[in-house]
C-alpha cells in the first residue's frame, strides 16, 4: 500500500490497540474502567499487555469505546478477520472526524446490509422486485393511462 492509503495504524498488541482506540475516542482510563466494569490498575496492565482480558471484559471494552467488539477479538487473536469487507470496516474506525458513537453506528448498518445480503445470496431470489433492485418509478407506481389530466 501507498502511504496515502487509508487504513488503520499497525499495533504491536491487544492492549495498544485499545489505548489507541480510547486516546481516539477521547476517553480517560479511568472512565472506560469503570464502564468495562474494571478497576484501573487491570486497564492499564491490559493497555501495556501485561494482562489478557477475557472474552467478556473484550465486551465490555468494546462497548465502552463504541466499537465492535469482533475489532477487539481480531486484535486479541480469538478470531481470524476473514471478513472481505474489513478494508471499510478499518476506514469507519480510522476515521478521527467522526466520534466513537458515530464510528459504531455505521459498523452496524455496514454489518447490517452485509448480513441482509449474505442471507439473500443463501436463497435464491425469486424475482428482481424481491430484491429492491428493479428500476424506480419516481411517480410511485402512476402510469401514464392513470394519470389525471
């Protein structure tokens, strides 16, 4: 990649990618501890990866940071990012003009109609009507012949 590429600074470990993503956030320690529900010491050993949260604090963190919490668990090693669409995914959460709130309400619609269309290339459509793509009638559904004069 050129370096006027969009993507997501390379992070050494789990904990500096959270502190990144909180720094980004501009959330203090002390208030994503208390939102994960940990004490501040576990956050900052987590942050200098001295320790390995669990899947359970991940969410918690996640949710405290307004980011998936499948980000945290790629970070973490606990999943594989497989997901073709990662590429937008890390342009929504490298993005520092929008907040934490805004970055994770477009992650969800994203993943939203990424799994709306998953479930709609499992079965086979049954006509272009059906999947909203056939062309739009700007006269919503007026014919010429039922037009008024």
């Amino acid at each position: 990649m050129q370096t006027g590429d969009m993507e997501l600074p390379k992070v050494a470990s789990l904990g500096e990618y959270i502190r990144q993503q909180r720094q980004q956030a501009k959330i203090s320690l002390r208030q994503l501890a208390a939102q994960a529900g940990v004490s501040n010491p576990y956050l900052s050993q987590v942050e200098r990866g001295l320790r390995k949260p669990s899947a359970e604090i991940l969410n918690q963190i996640a949710k405290g940071l307004h980011i998936s919490a499948q980000a945290l668990y790629v970070q973490a090693g606990l999943i594989e990012d497989r997901e073709p669409h990662s590429d937008v995914l890390a342009a929504i959460r490298a993005d520092v003009t929008l907040t934490g709130r805004q970055r994770q309400v477009l992650i969800d619609i994203y993943e939203s109609f990424c799994k709306e269309n998953r479930a709609d290339t499992a079965q086979p459509p049954q006509s272009a009507e059906h999947l909203g793509d056939g062309p739009v009638n700007p006269l919503n559904g007026i014919t010429p012949d039922s037009r008024e004069g």
